[in-house]
C-alpha cells in the first residue's frame, strides 16, 4: 500500500489568481483573462482590447491593446502609469 496523502498548495505552489481589474471607469466592463491581463469590452459586451499589467523599472505599467475583429494581433495603444489612465484610450 503506497503513502498518499493529498496536501494543499501552499503560495509557492499556488497558481497566479485572477484579479478584478483596479479601476472602475464608466461605460467600460472589465474581466480577467489570466493574471495581470484583462479584456476590455464596452458597455454593450463588445470586446474592445486588452489591458495587461507589466513590470518597469520604475515599479508598473499598464499596456492597452486594441483588438482587430478578423485578426489575431492586437495594435499597441500605449503603456500608462495608472490603470485608470490605460482604460481612457477605450472611451
């Protein structure tokens, strides 16, 4: 008989969790997509980018991408100091 025991993860062993997004910004509606990635999408459902959070040397950015119906690759919009600031490109 083999010794299994079942165990939990501890925080290194623990995945990345999904997070809202640290902004609220009218007409816009945010989910994440994986961690430190969130898709944009207007007020109606219509998904209007990316916004992703990276490290920078002077601490973190936050990349918005615009999404291209009918093509895998996105167009940069720039990267913002503030999340807030990166949601406003999608007003």
């Amino acid at each position: 008989m083999s010794d299994l025991t079942l165990r939990a993860p501890t925080d290194a062993t623990r995945s990345p969790r999904r997070e809202p997004y640290p902004a609220d910004v009218p007409g816009l509606r945010f989910a994440a997509a994986r961690f430190n990635l969130w898709r944009v999408a207007s007020a109606d459902g219509t998904v209007l980018g990316h916004i992703e959070r990276v490290a920078a040397e002077d601490g973190e950015r936050f990349l918005a991408r615009r999404a291209r119906p009918g093509v895998a690759s996105a167009i940069e919009l720039g990267r913002f100091s503030t999340s807030r600031d990166a949601a406003e490109v999608f007003r």
